[in-house]
C-alpha cells in the first residue's frame, strides 16, 4: 500500500512540476513584465515632460503608474525566483490585483459623484466586476495553496514514517 501512495505521490508532484513550470507561465509573466514596464515608463516620462496637466489627471496618472511599477516589480521577483507560478505567487498576484481593481473601481465611482458623469457610474459598475473576478482568483489561489501546503505536510510525513 505505502508503494502505491509513494508512487501515486510522485506522479502528482510529476504533474505539479510540468504545469508549475511551463514555458507558457514564462512567456506570460514576460509579457506581463514588458507590458507594465513599458506603461510606467510612457506614463512616467508624460508625468514629468508635461508639468501643465490638471491635478486629478497628474493623480490619475500618478496612481497608474505607481501600478505599472507594481507589476513590474512583481514581474521581475518571479522572474528571479527560478520558477514560475508557484502557488504563493499566484496568491501575491491575487492580492495585487484585488487591490488594484478596487482602486480602480473607487476611483470611477469618485469620478462619478463629483461629476456625475454616466461613464463614471459604467467604469465603476466594470470595475466592481473586475474586483469580483480578481476576488474569485485569489480564493482559488488560496485555496490551491493551502492544498500544496497540506499535501507537502502529509509527504513530510510519510517520509519521516519511512525514514523510520
């Protein structure tokens, strides 16, 4: 029996490894990477050649790029980890993007009380979708982490019962 949960154990962990470290995971986080690079670098460099710009756009954009900058840090972290996607990046992701959706969210409906414009009342009801969406992902990434957790503890286990 210990020889077919043993062999049952590295299948799984077989199958964690090729999904956990796909070259797919690479190439996303990659492309996540340029993409919020190059969002904080273009809002960056408007931020600072146009100093005649309103103060709720210089905030917007301020908030915006202080996101990118995020995202990119989190970006280059996975990419110095030497793996991809393990399940406690996905909950930092998560978090990220719950945060950053709500911002998102709250910012619009802002807009649309102080102006009542009917665009704020749309980007802050997508926004609250957005924010639904991301809290879904997290869960799950929580979720996938606690059974990571729990099955490295059980794996743990069974070795030191087989060290014995």
């Amino acid at each position: 029996m210990n020889v077919t949960r043993d062999a049952e154990a590295v299948d799984n962990a077989r199958r964690i490894a090729k999904i956990e470290l796909s070259p797919r995971s690479r190439i996303t986080h990659g492309a996540l990477l340029a993409a919020a690079l190059a969002m904080t670098v273009i809002l960056t460099a408007l931020l600072l050649t146009e100093p005649d710009l309103p103060l709720r756009t210089r905030i917007a954009l301020t908030v915006l790029a202080t996101i990118g900058a995020v995202w990119t840090g989190y970006a280059a972290w996975v990419f110095t980890q030497r793996r991809v996607l393990f399940a406690r990046q996905r909950v930092i992701a998560g978090w990220l993007a719950v945060i950053f959706t709500s911002v998102f969210a709250a910012g619009a409906f802002a807009i649309w009380i102080t102006t009542n414009a009917p665009a704020g009342l749309a980007a802050g009801g997508l926004g609250l979708a957005l924010v639904a969406v991301s809290a879904m992902l997290l869960a799950r990434a929580r979720a996938r982490l606690v059974a990571l957790t729990d099955r490295r503890r059980e794996l743990e286990a069974l070795r030191a019962g087989g060290a014995r």
